[in-house]
C-alpha cells in the first residue's frame, strides 16, 4: 500500500472509539495518525474519533464539527461540576457522564445509594436552552442507579415521601417515595425528538437490570444490589399510579437499565431507543466519511480485571460500502469504574451524607483503573474532522 499511498492513490480512514485506562478516542486517532505519517508521510488521512454514547461522546462530536458548550450542574453528590455538551444547528449531543459519571466521584469513594442524576437533567434543561430540537442523549459509565428520578427532577417532575417532602437524592431514597407528579415537567420536551443513545439493553429491574448488572461496579455490596432494585421497582410502581401501565412497559423495555436506569427516565420523556454506535455514526456523518476510503483503521477496548457483564456487539453498520476494508470489531467489554476525579464546588442538590452500615459511602474501595474517559480532554491539531481531510506530517 505504500507505494500507492506515496502516489496519492488511497485514503485511510481512523475511526476508533477510546480505549479506557489508557487513550481517549480522539488520541487513538491521533497516534494512529502519525504512526501512518511516519511510514508514509504524504498519506491522506480522515480523522473521525467515535463513540457509542458513553463517555467521550461529547468529544467525539466536538471532533467532527459540533460546537462544545459548557454550563455548570450538579455532579452525582451534588457538587457543582463544569460540564460540556455540544451543539451544531438545532442537533445537540449530551453526554450524561459529563454530569453524573463515575469519573465526577472523588477518588476512591463510591456512592451507590446516594449518588443522583440530577445533573444530566440539568444538562438537558441547558440543551433545550439552546434551541435544540433534537438531543442524542448518550448514557454510559454512570455513577448512579436512580432509575434517572434525579434528572426526571431537574426537568419539573416532583418525587415526594409520605409526609410530602422530596426524597432523599439517589436510588435509595426511592424506598421512601410516596407519590409522583410528572406535570411540571418542562413542556419543551414534548416537541423534542430524544433520542436514547446506549450500547446496552438492559431492562430496569430483575436478574439482568441496572443494579444486578451494573451496580458492582458502583461500589454497590450485595445488600446494596437487592436495596437499590427494591426500590426501583417500587418507584416503578408509584409511577404507574401517577401515569398508568406505561411506567410498568417502560421498565421492562431494551434501554430502561442503561446507565442505572436513566435510560428508563428517558422512555419516559418519550425518547426513542437505539443502539449508541449505530446513532453516533449517523451524526458523526460516518457514511460520507466512508465513500472513497481504501482502509478504515477502526478498534475499542478498556483495561480491566472485571469479566465482561455486556455482550459482543457489532461496532459498524451491517452493510458498509463495498470499497472499504475493515478489521473485526472487537467484543465489548462491561463499562468499569473509572479512576475518579475530586470536586469541591458548591452543592447544588441535597449534598451527600455519609452514613454508617449500608449505603454509606464505600472508601477505599478501589475502581478498575480503567475506566476514565473524560480525565483527557485534548484536542487534536493537524487531525481534520470528519469529511475532511489533510495530508503531510503533523505540525
């Protein structure tokens, strides 16, 4: 291929997702990048950074031509955060790990009872501020299991204890909740397309919901796993009292379980479900990026002690153009606890207490080294997006 690539004769196309614990999506392109320069300096590359709507999605989009905003929200404990989402026309992409992922835990403590998505709400709230009409909402790499009544909170809903008081932040205050009011929610919602971007397809509750799944990697105990699906299910059922059997099929419906249950926050709002890669190739225009190149260097992974909770997973559209050759998508591995980051801003919601037995905080309780995403937010220079592309050396 050298050879042919020195005549001008080829493009390459890099579009890898991050590889956790180690590099970003947007640094995998961009050492792949310069290991082909550096065999054949004057080869034409496209750099397209993707992501399947967990954490580096917001990255991923900014890479391809969206414009990155930034607002301040409520991170899982109620600190406030600097978290970014971003926008091209009327099309906004927000990433809840940006405001309620494991990587917004200080280092080395989990929160699996209290920990809330109230800020992905927030996140929401400020995508509709700017004019969105349509909002891919990426879920993954979570810090929470609140079945999303946090962020279903932030956009107007109401959760209330028996004597009429909001319940606690978390999954575990769903134990007390007495009744639920869906009314205030934010009317500019109804005229939004939402689209539920996940890679899992999970139901909210049972053997193979959010907390038996995924809550071991929150820092959740045993007991913490059957506390937390106690209390979804009970607020499942609040929920049909105030709406009626939808909250029921939402539950029980491909998406409900992803990132805690946030996704099933989202089905109530009306978003449609689809598969994270599947949605993130479309915005990112990947189909265009396609057309013309001879090799499409593509790969994903993490680093990780945990066996993999997920199934294998198809990372490409079933019908690529004919022209393009491809390496083998490898198999998804289950989203590990990231290496935390500490925040001391101001609460923004009921601030996290720690309390003695379960659903205290878990110190020291050591996350996967791996999982980050977002520790990384580097941009690439001499990278073209999407679409575009750029030969020569790097400067």
């Amino acid at each position: 291929m050298a050879n042919a690539a020195q005549r001008g004769t080829h493009r390459v196309l890099v579009a890898a997702d991050k590889f956790k614990g180690s590099l970003t999506a947007v640094q995998v392109a961009e050492r792949v990048t310069a290991g082909l320069r550096r065999v054949v300096p004057d080869l034409e590359v496209t750099a397209m950074p993707v992501a399947d709507g967990g954490d580096g999605t917001v990255d991923a989009a900014v890479a391809a031509g969206f414009e990155r905003r930034e607002t301040r929200v409520a991170g899982p404990l109620g600190d406030e955060v600097t978290a970014a989402f971003a926008v091209r026309g009327d099309t906004a992409v927000v990433e809840m790990a940006e405001a309620s992922g494991l990587q917004r835990l200080p280092k080395g403590i989990f929160a699996p009872l209290t920990s809330s998505t109230y800020g992905s709400g927030e996140l929401l709230r400020a995508a509709l501020d700017a004019g969105a009409r349509t909002i891919v909402f990426g879920v993954g790499g979570s810090a929470t299991t609140d079945g999303g009544a946090g962020m279903l909170s932030a956009l107007g809903a109401r959760f209330l204890d028996a004597e009429g008081e909001p319940v606690p932040p978390g999954g575990g205050g769903l134990a007390d909740l007495a009744s639920a009011d869906l009314t205030g929610l934010d009317p500019r919602l109804t005229s939004v397309d939402l689209i539920l971007a996940s890679d899992v397809d999970n139901p909210l509750t049972g053997p193979k919901g959010a907390p038996a799944v995924y809550g071991p990697q929150k820092g959740a105990a045993p007991d913490d796993v059957d506390a937390l699906d106690a209390a979804l299910g009970h607020y499942v059922k609040v929920l049909e009292e105030a709406i009626g059997g939808k909250a029921a099929e939402y539950a029980a419906a491909p998406g409900a379980g992803a990132a805690g249950g946030i996704g099933y926050g989202a089905l109530l709002l009306g978003a449609r479900f689809r598969p994270g890669i599947e949605v993130m190739l479309d915005v990112l225009g990947f189909a265009s990026a396609l057309e013309g190149a001879t090799l499409v260097i593509t790969g994903e992974g993490s680093w990780t002690s945990r066996p993999s909770t997920a199934r294998p997973r198809q990372a490409w559209p079933r019908r690529p153009a004919p022209r393009a050759r491809r390496s083998s998508p490898s198999a998804a591995a289950s989203p590990p606890a990231p290496v935390p980051r500490s925040r001391g801003h101001p609460p923004r919601v009921s601030p996290h207490v720690p309390r003695a037995g379960r659903g205290a905080v878990h110190r020291r309780r050591r996350a996967d080294p791996g999982a980050g995403g977002g520790e990384h937010r580097a941009g690439l220079p001499g990278l073209s997006p999407a679409r575009a592309t750029s030969k020569g050396p790097e400067p």
